[in-house]
C-alpha cells in the first residue's frame, strides 16, 4: 500500500505512527545495547565516601555512644553542629557491619531444657494418656497406664475386667 500512495497516507490510513512503520522495514539491524549493570556494581555518583563512613562508624563505635541509638547519636551530633549523614544512613551502615541489633546490655536466659522422664527400676516413673478407640458406643475411652522402669505398657481390655471403660455421653 506505501509505495502506491505514499508512506505518509498509508500510515495515516491505517492508523499506525511513521516511526513505527520505519522501525518495522529497515534494512539495517537494530543498534547493539550495552549490557545492563547490575545495580549493585554500579558506580554511584552520589554516594557516601569511604572516610565519611568511617567517621559514621567510629562515631557509633566510641565509648560515649556506645548504648545509644543511631537516631539520638545523630541528635546529639546535630546539636554539636557535626552532621556525618541522615538517620536512615546510621542504619544502613550499621547493617552493612552487621551490627544492626539492640545496642544495650540484654540479660541473657538459659535455654529451656525439655524435661526428661528417666526410670531406674520399675514403679519409680507412671505416664498416662487417653486413648479413643471405636466400639459399640461412639468411642470408648481406654486410659493406658504405663511404667517406663518396665518399658512394656499395661493395657485393659475393652470388656471392663481388669480397667474400667468410660464412654463419654
């Protein structure tokens, strides 16, 4: 339809850009890109140099802030008249070190210890439990009793002689 009427009409029949109709049949092939820089190895212009955040970290490290927050270090530091970065860059490079956590003294729990049933001989250590088991009710409860000195455990029977059978109802 272009080399009838012209480029210019066609395009403007059809309702598509010249730029794009020229993009599409070009003979040449499209410009080589660059290859993408990850963000982090990029150069950054702006960024904080290595002496300023050393003179942050040592502000943070000294004995006079050390059970401080990076925000009130940084107000008090305001308050000098020293200004080595805003808040948010205390954080950053404290978590950068790795030394984001809680400045201040914590005590410090023993772990829990799981408590542990230990049987020397038989009749020293008796664990229960409640068992449901289907019968001619809707569940029979059987409640097993058991020695851990014997590791074996004594069961009733479900016909009431030796443990009595609850049915819940």
């Amino acid at each position: 339809m272009a080399p009838g009427i012209g480029t210019r009409a066609a395009c403007a029949a059809s309702g598509v850009p010249q730029a794009t109709w020229y993009r599409r049949h070009r003979i040449s092939p499209p410009p080589q890109r660059p290859v993408p820089v990850p963000h982090t190895e990029r150069d950054q212009r702006r960024a904080l140099a290595p002496a300023g955040r050393a003179a942050i970290l040592d502000a943070l490290h000294s004995d006079r802030f050390a059970d401080l927050a990076p925000a009130e270090v940084w107000a008090i530091l305001l308050d000098e008249g020293i200004y080595l970065g805003s808040v948010s860059t205390y954080y950053r490079l404290l978590r950068e070190a790795g030394e984001s956590r809680e400045r201040r003294r914590q005590a410090t729990h023993p772990a829990a210890v799981r408590p542990e049933l230990a049987a020397a001989g038989p009749n020293q250590v008796w664990s229960w439990d409640i068992t449901k088991l289907h019968g001619p009710a809707k569940w029979d409860v059987l409640p097993p009793v058991r020695d851990l000195g014997h590791l074996l455990p004594l069961r009733g029977r479900l016909d009431g002689r030796h443990l009595r059978v609850r049915r819940p109802g």
